[in-house]
C-alpha cells in the first residue's frame, strides 16, 4: 500500500459515527478536512451497515474507501490473507481494491469489527441510472446494454476461473455495476462473502466441497439472469419485484408479450434475432430446474453472438437507408 493511502486511512479511523448504513455508489453528502487532506464523507445510504467515502489523494488521484463491518470473529492473521488476495485481482471490468486496513492493532487474536476497503473510484454512476426512464439523455441502446453485460460477464467469469480457489457469489446486481467515464462497466462489491459470510466452509487446508461450488455458481448465474431481465423490461418492471418478473417471463415467448414487457428503449434499437438469442440465455439463467442452469462460458457466447447479430443488422440499416 502507498504512503498516500495509509495516511488516509489513519484519518479515516479518527472520525467518528461508523454505523451508517450504505452500499458502493458515487452520491457525495459532505466534506471534512483534516490537515492537509481533505475527505468526502458520504453517509447512510442503503444496504448494509457500512460507511463510504470519498478521498483525493496527494497526486489528485480519487479512490472510493468503504468502512465495512464484520459479523463474526475471524484472526486477523486470516482476514489479512483473504484481502491481499482480493487485492491482487486486477480486471478491466473489475472495480480494482487498491488497498485495506483492518482496524482491530497487530495482535492476531484480537476480534475484527470493521476493515477499510479502499477502491479506484468510478465517476459515472452505476447501470440502473442509465435504464432508468427518469434520465433519457443517459439511457443505453441494445448494443450499448450489450456491451455491458458482456463485460460484466467477463469479469464474473474471471472471478470463477482466473484465480484458485475462485471467487463465488459475488452479489451481482445493477446497483453494483458503476460505468466509468467512457462508459466502460465495472463490477463492484466482488468477493466479500469471503470475508464476511462464508469464512471457514472450506475448512482449515482449503479444500472446498464441490456441491458447494456448484451451488455459489449457480448463485452467480442466476443473480446474473437478474441482471439481463432487468436490462430487457427496464428498472419500473424490475422493481415489482421477482415473483411478477418470473410470471411475466411467460410473455417473452410471443411478439405480442414481448411489446408489453421488454423495455420501449430495446424495441425501438434492437433487431428481433439479438432479442431472441438474448431472452432465451436469460430464461436459462434464471430457470428453476437446475440442470438448465448455462456455464458462464455458455452465457458469455451467447451474449456476444447476439451483440454481433445487432452489430451485423445496424451496418446494414447503415449501408442501407432506405430500409
């Protein structure tokens, strides 16, 4: 870690009021200066019980650094292995942990109640500002929502293939997905169940049951089905909540029921067989029936055919205006 970020750090763990509740996003509530450094509070959100804040480094570098509260008693000779292998992980589409503190001293059998997290800080907002009805001048195209899923699926893929043992159940939602300035999307809030929820079912040597593996897989699978439906029927549908979203699914089987459900956005800018390549990967997704839960691998292929089917059919309408 820099000299820069200890520094912040060591600030940060002099201000009081830790308990707010919050979750990765980019809102700024207010600022407190300490000495030279200067920090942007932001505080209760929503979400779990956390403080976020906002910092400028000395070389005007901004980094997202989260007060994270911890649930059970774990070494922090342990917690300290988990987060520097967190923080190795480095992705395009990843939010990259730039650096941790764990606020509990030195002696390894003292109890950890909270850590600091400190992020790259991601200045665009995250994808449900750019479905949402409310904001028309940011919301995304078919090929533009494409884009992203495809490069969030990258990174969950990543985080189940790229490192041993992978990274599971990695909270994969559109509040947790944030778009840089080039619109390029970053997926945050990866791999904390390894230090908070799920500590210590892989047991002392590391081996880890395999039906647990499979189970976290098809945990992120399905949140990530949750992710394209949301994508295809927009944030209003969305937020009626699981059970309407799986009933109305039956509508995607017939153009009649697509016009009623899927975004007005998508059918104004996407061509039918993108559409249809997409639904049916996200039926799969999300299905119940757990032998027809897709590989990432399976997901993935599927989403960049259907992006190249769009790509295909808007060279077209280009080449051809009159069409």
């Amino acid at each position: 870690m820099s000299k820069q970020l200890e520094v912040m750090l060591a600030i940060l763990r002099t201000l009081a009021n830790f308990d707010g509740d919050g979750r990765f996003v980019d809102a700024i509530e207010d600022e407190v200066e300490i000495g030279e450094k200067k920090i942007i509070k932001k505080a209760r959100l929503e979400a779990r019980m956390e403080m976020i804040y906002k910092g400028k480094l000395e070389n005007g570098t901004y980094v997202a650094i989260r007060c994270l509260a911890l649930f059970k008693r774990d070494s922090i000779r342990n917690l300290k292995l988990r987060l520097d292998l967190l923080s190795k992980l480095r992705h395009p589409n990843l939010v990259s942990l730039l650096g941790h503190c764990i606020d509990g001293g030195e002696r390894d059998d003292v109890s950890v109640n909270r850590v600091f997290l400190i992020y790259e800080y991601v200045h665009s907002g995250n994808l449900y500002t750019y479905l949402s009805e409310n904001n028309p001048e940011k919301v995304l195209k078919w090929s533009e929502r494409l884009t992203v899923v495809i490069g969030i699926g990258r990174a969950v893929h990543f985080l189940h293939t790229g490192t041993i043992p992978g990274f599971f159940n990695n909270q994969l939602k559109t509040n947790n997905i944030l778009l840089d300035e080039n619109r390029i999307a970053k997926l945050s809030d990866y791999g904390l169940s390894i230090i908070t929820k799920e500590i210590d079912k892989h047991g002392a040597k590391g081996e880890v049951n395999k039906s647990w593996h499979i189970t976290k897989l098809e945990d992120d699978v399905y949140s990530f089905g949750f992710i394209l439906l949301e994508m295809l029927v927009g944030p209003t549908k969305a937020g009626r909540g699981e059970t309407y979203l799986l009933n109305e699914m039956m509508s995607f089987g017939s153009q009649d029921g697509q016009q009623k459900i899927v975004d007005p956005t998508i059918l104004s800018t996407s061509c039918q067989e993108s559409l249809s390549i997409a639904m049916s990967i996200t039926n799969k997704c999300i299905s119940p029936e757990s032998s027809s839960c897709p590989s990432f691998e399976d997901v993935l292929w599927n989403l960049q055919y259907a992006a190249q089917v769009q790509a295909t059919t808007d060279g077209d309408r280009k080449s051809d205006p009159v069409s």
